[in-house]
C-alpha cells in the first residue's frame, strides 16, 4: 500500500504535474512527472488518475490497487521532490500486474529522462 504521506491530494498538484511535468507512456499507462517547489512533505507524491474509459467501478478500483500497490515499492527510484500523476489507459483493465509493473517501469524511465534533459 501507497503510504498516506506520498499520496497526492490537491487538484492544483495533479493540474500542475499533468501540465509541466516530462511525460512517458505506454499501452496501459501515461506518468507525468515534475519536481514540486512549494514546501511539502518531504519525499516523492503520487497521484493516480483512471477515468470511466477504464471500465466500470469496480474495474477502476481494482486498476488503482494494482498502481498503488506497483508505486508503493518504485518510491525509492523517485527524486525527493518529485510529484508524480499516473494517468491509466482503457487497456490497463485488461492488463496483467506483471504487464502493468513493465509498463510502469518503462514509463518511469522515460519520464525520468525526459525530466532530466529539460532541465
């Protein structure tokens, strides 16, 4: 489980992240990342996001207990000051726990790339 300390709650952050962070995707999943600025909790915030495209309720519920579950062991691998949004795609209710942590990973990667070279 996602600790409560390194969840992201204020729409302003998941807006803010969405809009300015470095972006990875793949077939299940989209990350958005950027380093946040504003005094906070220490440590990386992550924020999910799994639409009605996803599936029904209690599809997008079982989508976000995967996500969180998958981002509870990645925290370590986050900058300190990094706020993360993990936007789910339609395919990600169909998606295997396995075939969603690659994804993730694949996607971390690349975001954190990205991040790195615009700054």
């Amino acid at each position: 489980m996602l600790p409560a300390a390194h969840r992201m709650r204020r729409s302003a952050d998941f807006e803010s992240a969405v809009r300015r962070g470095a972006r990875g995707g793949r077939e299940t999943l989209v990350v958005h990342l950027t380093s946040r600025t504003d005094p906070g909790p220490d440590g990386p915030v992550v924020g999910f996001v799994v639409s009605k495209g996803v599936g029904n309720a209690v599809v997008r519920n079982r989508v976000k207990r995967r996500l969180r579950a998958l981002m509870a062991g990645r925290l370590d691998a986050l900058p300190a000051r990094a706020s993360l949004v993990v936007r789910a795609q339609a395919p990600a209710a169909a998606a295997s726990y396995a075939t969603l942590g690659a994804d993730l990973d694949g996607a971390l990667r690349t975001a954190t790339r990205r991040a790195g070279a615009t700054r």
